[in-house]
C-alpha cells in the first residue's frame, strides 16, 4: 500500500534533515530518490518542486519544501510526536528555527564561497559578521540542553543538522558547546534511525551506478 506521504530526496543532500524529521515524527512515508544529474531536474520532478532542488515532501497531494518549513509542517501535522512549541518555548523555537534557515544558512554558504562581505556590505546581509553570527548561535545552543528548552523540538531537528554538518564539514568552528549539543541530538533514535537509511540509500547508489 503506497503511504499519502512521499519524500523526494538524495542522501547526501539536505533532505538527510526531511529523513530525520520524517523519522522523529513516526510517519509512514514513501522515499523516492533523486540523482542530481539527471531526475532531479527533469519534469517528473520539476512539476514537484519547480527549483529542482530536494528535499520536498508531497503530503496528500500537498508539496512542502524548505527544510525548515518541513520540519515546521510535519511537527504540526503530527502533534502526538509532541514536537510543536510549548507556550513558554514558541519564542526561541520559531525565532532560532528561523535564524537557522535565514541568517546561519547565508553566512556559511558564503563562507563556503569565499564571499566575504565588507563593512558596509554587511549592513546589507542578513547575518552582517561570520563571527559575531557564530557567537550568536553558540550563546542559543548554550542557553539550554535543546535550543527552545529543556526538551528537544522539530526545531533541533533544523537547528542542530546546521551544526552537525557545520563540524562535520568545518563550516563552523569546532567549539565545546556544538559538540556536547551534537552529541545530546547524535544519540536520539530518530536521528540514528534516519542517518541508517540514509547511509544505506548512499551504498545503494554507489552500487547501481558501478554495476
């Protein structure tokens, strides 16, 4: 029986993020695997998301993209996984959420680039100075075990794959603070769950691709 819940994604991509979310969520859902040479950009998949970009999730019929909304939509469609905001955590969880996607995602991609912006071009970007962005989110992972409180939210899910990946591909510094709150998130069966898969699918490329 086909699930009303697919996910379009590559395992070395963002959509690792959607997998976890999807995961930590217990949804069941469909997986359908992209290559970005060629499936990612072609109609089947352009009608899905016209960026031709993933992750993406069709959920009955409709199409969600960008991790954060993602995480943002599935919390909410599955409340019992109780991975909304509480009352007394909405405001770090939808302003961290959302520092994540805007400000965290720009400087490290343009770190990424070599694009470093001048003194008066940082009043133009949304993150203004690497550094100061760095202890910015250090200072918010720091202020409690998870990043709206003391229980994890879909908000960590966004939040803290910003770090993991930063360590892990040295886009941030490598501070304390990122690896005790790497190490809280690594441990959770959703995340585990979800980077087995993803783990798995990656070998099974591989394999297709030399037979």
């Amino acid at each position: 029986m086909t699930a009303d819940l697919t996910l379009y994604t590559n395992p070395m991509s963002r959509g690792r993020i959607a997998r976890w979310m999807l995961e930590e969520v217990g949804a069941d859902y469909d997986v359908v695997l992209l290559d970005y040479a060629s499936t990612m950009k072609q109609p089947p998949y352009r009608a899905v998301n016209p960026m031709a970009k993933v992750p993406a999730i069709v959920h009955r019929g409709r199409t969600v993209t960008e991790c954060a909304a993602i995480c943002a939509y599935l919390a909410e469609t599955f409340p019992d996984a109780g991975l909304t905001a509480r009352d007394d955590e909405r405001a770090d969880y939808y302003r961290w959420l959302f520092f994540a996607a805007g400000p965290v995602e720009a400087a490290v991609t343009n770190r990424s680039l070599g694009v470093v912006p001048t003194d008066q071009q940082q009043r133009m970007v949304g993150y203004g100075d690497y550094d100061r962005l760095v202890d910015v989110l250090e200072q918010a992972v720091a202020a409690h075990d998870y990043i709206a409180g003391d229980r994890f939210t879909a908000a960590d899910v966004y939040v803290g794959s910003q770090v993991i990946w930063g360590a892990q591909f040295g886009s941030l510094p490598r501070r304390d603070t990122f690896d005790a709150y790497i190490a809280r998130l690594a441990a959770r069966e959703g995340y585990l769950r979800a980077a087995a898969l993803d783990d798995a699918a990656i070998a099974a490329m591989a394999a297709a691709t030399a037979a």
